[in-house]
C-alpha cells in the first residue's frame, strides 16, 4: 500500500512516500529555519506564506523520488492538528485538494502520533503496547501508546514544552533560533555541575511536567551576571541546562514505566536529537532492564515519513476523513 504523506504545521514543509508504513521510498524536507531566525522564532505568517509557496514543489519532488505518481497512490496522509493554525491548513487544504482531484482516500494524522510512527519506520520489530516519551519544541508528554491508533496520556507539561525550554535558554545564551542544537553542541565541552539549576516540583501529578521555572532560572542568572558584570560560562551553563532537562524527562519516564508495568520505552519529537537526553535514557533503561527504541537523528525532527507512516497505520484503522476536514491547532492525541 502506497501512501502520500504531508507535513506542514510548523516551520518544515515536507511530504514523503511510503510503501505500508514503514519502507520510506521518498522524504523531502523544505525548512524555514533561516528565514525565522531572523525574528528569533517562528512568525506565523510567515511560516503559512512560505509553506503557500513551497508545498507543490515539495509533493511533486517527494512524489518524483519515489519513482511513483499520484495515481499510483492508495490514500493522501495529512498533518491537521496540533500546531500553527495558518501552517496546517496550507497541507490540510492542499492535501484534500489532491486527494479530491485524484479520487484517493484522505487520512487525517496527529502530529504527535507521527512523531511516535518515526520510530516504526527505524524499528520494524516495534509493536505497541509501549510507553513513549514524546518531547518537542511544542510538547512534553508521557503516552502509553495502546495500539497504532490509540494513545492515552500520563503525563504532560503544565507550561513550557522541553525544546522551547532548550530554545528560550539557548536564546539567554545568545545561540540563534533554534537553539536546542546549539546547546546540545556547547553541552559537550562544559561542566553539568557548574551551575545548580532549579528540579521543577509539579504538584498533584507525578508525571507531569513544568520547564518555565528552569527557563526563569536561567534567564534570572545570566541577567544578573550581565548587572554585575560577572561572566557566565556558556559551555557549563549549556552542559547545566542539557543535564537538567534530561534528567526531568528521564526520571518521570521510568518511573511511569515501573509504575504502569512497561518494559518497552521509546522515545519521539525533535528533542530525541539531543545526546543529553539520549544517552541518560539509554543508562537508566539499561539499569532498569527496559528496551529503549529512538528513532535515528534524520527522523526526530518533523519530516512526511513519520506522517505516511501513522497515515498507513491510521487508513488500515479506518481513520479516514472527508472534504469537510478542518485543521486544528491544538488537539489532544487521545482524541484522534
Ligand atoms: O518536533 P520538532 O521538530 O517540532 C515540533 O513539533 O515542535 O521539534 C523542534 C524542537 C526545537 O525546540 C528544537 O530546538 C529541538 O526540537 N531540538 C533539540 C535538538 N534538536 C532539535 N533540542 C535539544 N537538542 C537537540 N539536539
Ligand atoms: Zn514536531
């Protein structure tokens, strides 16, 4: 089963060909990174006009490589929730567009479901049930992943998501938009003791998250060393930063997954690119006896591969939708 895949509800403009989900014959990624660094973050309208403008090219490169046409296609994948609203309704309405035009059932994906898909693309021998920690520039959540289509949230961030912590501290460090590489990058030549960052306490649920304290922290101390003309060390407060986050996220995890019975963790969103989180991860899984699945660094971030593989798992579900198909910004994935 061939299946179209598009993604446009940030700042990337992708579109990818899968063949049952997981053999990805095409992926093509258009980002906008550079022209949103300017502003320090992404700018909305810009991000909607941009995706305006590239998505045709996108889908008929990703379609092109893929050695295969439209017709060829057996359904059309799109993003629709969460998001940028502008952003997502560019793929929900190109996609419907073409999958009306073609005749081709339209599949409506949650992004965070994709997210999770990445790792069925790395791992073929991946089956749920799993719990997943999804972290990303615009969520932090804890999901038991009950089968391909059904998701039931543990834990989640109350304010700040851990890539817009990664990125607001990068931003106090003076490291361009986004910042949550360039922090990864500094991370490995500074000290995680240096700078004793603040351990979120989220009252009422275990599993939940905050990062606005820490991001606070932060900015509060590299302002005061600018007042008194002290210096921070940017490498150290990097490597402070990155071991603090990494430990939130991985603490919770394994204790959701002690405490719901889970032995297969996996990891998803485009902070699984940061070697911090990874590697403690990777030791606190080997430590507990939990097999570990994260998707390789080329599908952490978004891309149309992870979207036509949950579009594939989504379809073979019966998860199909009609013209009526809007886009929605924000959407819990437990009501896909
Ligand atoms: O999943 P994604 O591409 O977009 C959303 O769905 O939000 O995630 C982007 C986020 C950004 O905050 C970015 O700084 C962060 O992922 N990120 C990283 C790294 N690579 C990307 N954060 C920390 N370390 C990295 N290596
Ligand atoms: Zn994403």
């Amino acid at each position: 089963m061939l299946i179209l895949g598009i993604e446009s509800s940030c700042d990337e403009t992708a579109a990818s060909v899968s063949e049952n989900g997981t053999k990805i014959l095409s992926s093509v990624i258009s980002t906008q990174i550079e022209e949103h660094k300017k502003y320090g973050g992404v700018v909305p309208e810009i991000a909607s006009r941009r995706h305006s403008e590239n998505i045709l090219g996108v889908v008929r490169e990703a379609l092109d490589k893929s050695g295969k046409s439209l017709d060829d296609m057996d359904a059309v994948a799109v993003t629709y929730a969460p998001g940028l609203i502008g952003a997502l309704l560019v793929g929900v309405n190109f996609a419907k567009g073409l999958a009306m035009a073609a005749g081709k059932p339209l599949v409506p994906v949650h992004h965070i479901a994709g997210h999770i898909a990445s790792n069925y693309i790395a791992h073929p021998g991946l089956e749920p049930p799993f719990l997943c920690l999804v972290a990303s520039g615009g969520h932090s959540h804890i999901i038991e992943v009950l089968s391909h289509t059904k998701f039931r949230i543990v834990g989640k961030t109350r304010d700040d998501a851990a890539g817009e912590c990664f990125d607001k501290c990068a931003r106090a460090l003076g490291f361009p938009y986004p910042g949550g590489v360039h922090i990864d990058r500094a991370s490995a030549l500074g000290n995680p003791e240096t700078y004793n960052l603040p351990v979120p306490r989220v009252a009422g649920s275990e599993y939940d998250f905050s990062f606005s304290g820490l991001k606070t922290a932060v900015v509060n101390m590299v302002h005061n060393a600018s007042q008194k003309e002290t210096t921070i060390n940017v490498n150290d407060m990097a490597a402070s930063v990155q071991n603090r986050i990494s430990e939130i996220l991985v603490s919770k995890t394994i204790a959701a997954s002690r405490d719901l019975g889970y032995k297969k963790i996996v990891l998803a969103g485009g902070v699984s690119a940061n070697s911090g989180v990874r590697s403690t991860l990777e030791k606190a899984c080997a430590e507990n006896g939990f097999e570990l699945f994260m998707p390789p660094l080329s599908l952490c971030g978004d891309n149309g591969a992870m979207i036509a593989c949950q579009g594939y798992f989504n379809y073979m579900a019966g998860i199909t939708a009609d013209v009526s198909l809007n886009a929605v910004a924000t959407m819990s994935i437990e009501k896909i």
